[in-house]
C-alpha cells in the first residue's frame, strides 16, 4: 500500500487531474442522443462534478501518503488559468467574428439588429427580475441568463467581474443551458418538419492554408490591448467593461481591419486557439463552481432560464417572420445566430442551405449584446 500511495501522490498531479477532466469532458460533449450533443459543455459537466468530488475529499492518505486532490494553492492556479483562458477565447473569437463582417449589406445588419434585439428580448425578463427581487441570487440570475441564450462569453464577462459569486453563476448557467440549447434546436426542426425534400448543404469554403505563429502573435496582442481597454472607467459611474469585453471588441475591431485590406488569418489556428481558451476557462469555471454547486443549485434558474428564452425566441420569431417577411431558411439561420448556438445551427446545415452569413452576423450582434449586457447586469446587482 505504501508503493501505491507513493504513486498516486506522485501521479495525481494538478495538471494530470485537469487533462483528465478535460478529455472526459471531451468525450461526454461528443456524445449525441437524438442527433443533439452538449459539444464544449460537456467539459463544463465533467468539471462541475469534479469539483464536488475534489471539496467533498480533498485529500486522502495511503499507506501513509497523503494524496491531495484540491487544496487554496490548487485554487489559485484555477484562478489564473480562468483569466488566461478567458482572454485567449475572447480574442481569438473576436477576430473570427470581425472578419466575417467583410461585404456589409442592408440584410446582414438587420440580422446584427435582430441578434442583438433577441438578446435585450430575454434579457429584460432577468432584468425585471433582477429588479422586482426575485429569491433567486443576483449572480444566480446572471448565470441564467448566459445560460439561457447558449452564450459562454457572456459566462465569462460575468465571472470577470469581481463581486461575482461563482457557485451561484455557474449553477444558474448549468441549469438553464440545456433548456437553451434543446429549445432553438427543436425549434429549427419543427420549422422545417413540413420540407419533405431535404437539400443539399452547401459546401465549406477551401480552408486557408494552416497558419499558428502570426495568429498567435496577434491574439497575445490583443489580450494585452484589451486588458487595457477594460480597465478604462467611465468617469462619474466608476463603469469598466472587464478585461473579457475589452479583449473581444478589440477582436473584432483587429479582425474587420484585417479583413478590409486583405490579411488572411488561419481559420484552423484561430479554431484551435479558441476551442484551447473555451476549454481552459470552462474546466477552471466548472471546478471552482463545482465545489458548492450542490447547495447553490435552485429549480428557480430552470423557470427564469425558460422564459427568458422562450422570449429572445419569441423576439427573433417576430421580427424575423412577422415583420420583416424574411425566408423561413433566412429567419432561421437568425434566430440561430442571436441564440448563439453552433448545434441548431448544424442541425440547419443538415436539413437546408442554411445562410451562413447572416448567422454570423446575427451572432456577433448577439455576442456584442450578450456580454455588454451582462456586463451591465453585474454593475447593477453584484
């Protein structure tokens, strides 16, 4: 038993823990039931009860080696890989985001007005609630919010900023995700449960050819640039908007100026960098959140989650079909953009030509609202 305790104190390291959660985390968002996958929120899952195994026995002894699974200096290092990974997620998705606003027309801003208005649609019901009082927490409220819409940048806006209590954000996020994401992927499918001929997609562009140091040397750039963007106040209202938001509205700034005079990015270095920081950030999130998830999680997230989708759903609907008489394929590929959701909007691409374009542009309208207003929300309630 001594050999055994001696190994384990020896493999059951921070950074040997954390690519195992990782992996599995990996392999749970690649599971598909009913053609539907959590995909990066499976490393979320994973991490959540990790972290409620690692506070329920922090450490343990064998043969008289104690073998510590979490600990104040394991904590710190979660803390600071949150930070970087936050960072390197948000410019690398800004730059993808900005360099998709290249041949701006008249319906590609519609669909950045409507993703964001889908965004301010749910977002007044956390809002009112937020300001009637409601029993659930401030920060609960605002994980639900993200949540709700799908979003983890707006996640990490929130958990940038600093009276935020994590537990209760990662629970409201945790509970109303999956109702988010269910929602807009079945509503695509009902939409279009009446196409009996099935379409071709169309085929992905050719990708560039693979890039890495010249993305990566404008990413670190940009973490740093928008570091000190976020740190600016607002004179008179001492109104930040977080290293996270700084670092992706220099994103997208860099990636439009980029684009306009021709500079090619790597689409597969920017994929990797991003999903890197997206499963960095969620692991360290998960962990942190995981250790009082259980005494924070409240069923009241799941209503509030629901009716703030069912409303941004409900706005995009709207606007999409009743007003502005747009194409059911066009709506849809929208209303996929404002609700943030790479699954609907494969499941689009599956049955239909679904119109790529406008789900970007829906998507960073959507994006810019999402963080800007959770933001706001942690500014007003934290």
């Amino acid at each position: 038993m001594s050999s055994l305790g001696a190994f384990l104190q020896r493999v059951l390291t921070p950074e040997i823990l954390l690519a195992l959660l990782a992996a599995a985390g990996i392999a749970v968002g690649r599971l598909k039931i009913a053609g539907i996958s959590l995909s990066a929120a499976g490393v979320l899952v994973c991490a959540v009860f990790g972290g409620m195994i690692f506070s329920a026995f922090p450490q343990f002894t064998i043969g008289g080696h104690a073998v510590v699974l979490y600990s104040p200096a394991f904590e710190k290092k979660l803390s600071f890989l949150s930070a970087g990974a936050t960072a390197l997620f948000m410019a690398a998705i800004g730059l993808e985001a900005g360099r998709e606003l290249t041949g701006f027309d008249r319906k590609k801003l519609w669909a950045v007005l409507i993703g964001a208005a889908m965004v301010l649609g749910g977002g007044m019901v956390v809002l009112l609630y937020c300001l009637c009082r409601g029993s659930l927490t401030p920060s609960g409220s605002i994980g639900t919010f993200a949540g709700a819409l799908t979003s983890t940048p707006a996640l990490s806006a929130a958990a940038d900023f600093e009276t935020i209590v994590l537990a209760e954000l990662v629970s409201g996020y945790g509970i109303s995700y999956l109702f988010g994401v269910l929602s807009i992927v079945l509503f695509v499918q009902i939409c279009l449960r009446k196409d009996t001929a099935e379409q071709t997609p169309e085929k992905a562009p050719a990708e560039e050819k693979e890039g890495g140091m010249r993305e990566l040397l404008v990413v670190v750039s940009l973490i740093a640039a928008g570091g000190v963007i976020g740190a600016v106040e607002i004179p008179g209202i001492r109104f930040s908007l977080g290293a996270a938001v700084g670092t992706l509205l220099a994103g997208i700034l860099t990636g439009r100026i980029l684009a306009g005079r021709g500079v090619s990015l790597s689409c597969a270095a920017l994929k990797t960098l991003k999903s890197l920081g997206l499963i960095l950030f969620l692991l360290a999130m998960g962990l942190k959140g995981g250790a009082a998830f259980i005494e924070k999680v409240n069923l009241g997230y799941l209503v509030l989650g629901a009716l703030a989708t069912l409303a941004a759903l409900f706005t995009g609907w709207l606007l999409t079909a009743g007003i502005f008489k747009m194409k059911k394929i066009e709506g849809l590929s929208i209303l996929c953009g404002g609700m943030t959701s790479t699954p609907a909007i494969g499941v689009l691409s599956q049955r239909a030509n679904a119109e790529l374009s406008l789900y970007t542009a829906s998507y960073t309208g959507a994006l810019l609202a999402l963080v800007l207003f959770t933001r706001v929300l942690c500014y007003l309630f934290c």
